[in-house]
C-alpha cells in the first residue's frame, strides 16, 4: 500500500497516512483528508489518487504551488521516494511493494548469481 509521510525536521517522518482506492486530499482545512496547520497551504492544496498501477499527484489550484521531486507541478505521477512540498510542509512519497526492485530514479536492482 502507498503512503504519505509528512517529514519534519532532518527529513524523519512524523507522521503517516495510506493512499487506498480513493483519492487523499492535502490542505490546512476541515474538508482535506491531511490537515497539516501551514499557512503556506491551501484549504485543498493537492490530492494523491490511483490511477491503474500508478499514483497521481493533482495540484487543486493552490495559492503556492506544490513541488515534486524539485519541480513545480499541476500533475505529476509519483515514483517511490518522491519528494513533495507545499508551503512549507514536506512529504515523502512511499510505494513499498516496489522497493526490493527499483532504486533511486526508478533505476531496476538486479540481483548477481
């Protein structure tokens, strides 16, 4: 199951949420899914969903922008460990069934016999 980390200082997380069938909406109000108190971010700032076998991350027309790995996005689809920043939040993206076969930048592991 993919997650969401919310990073605090030093990047440790500090807290986490799954992504299941439904779409997870991030913001500072009531109707998100996340709630994180930054005044950087909107009410609905960005929203995470399934797409197939992927995840897509949507900018819900924030105020500030959100960031993927260092870009700034509308849509993005996230790879495992992407970075995500809106205001001055952190999150981390994490999709544990591909870690044993991809490393960083999606390069594939491949195992020597």
């Amino acid at each position: 199951m993919a997650k969401l980390l919310l990073l605090g200082e030093g990047g440790v997380p500090k807290h986490e949420w799954e992504v299941r069938e439904r779409p997870l909406a991030v913001g500072r109000g009531t109707s998100a899914d996340v709630q994180v108190e930054d005044a950087g971010l909107s009410r609905r700032h960005f929203m995470i969903s399934p797409e197939g076998e992927a995840y897509v991350l949507r900018d819900l027309s924030s105020r500030n922008g959100t960031w993927v790995a260092g870009e700034r996005t509308t849509l993005a689809k996230l790879r495992h460990n992407d970075l995500i920043v809106a205001g001055k939040t952190s999150f981390r993206f994490s999709e544990p069934r591909l870690q044993p076969d991809a490393g960083p930048h999606g390069t594939e592991i491949l195992s020597c016999v």
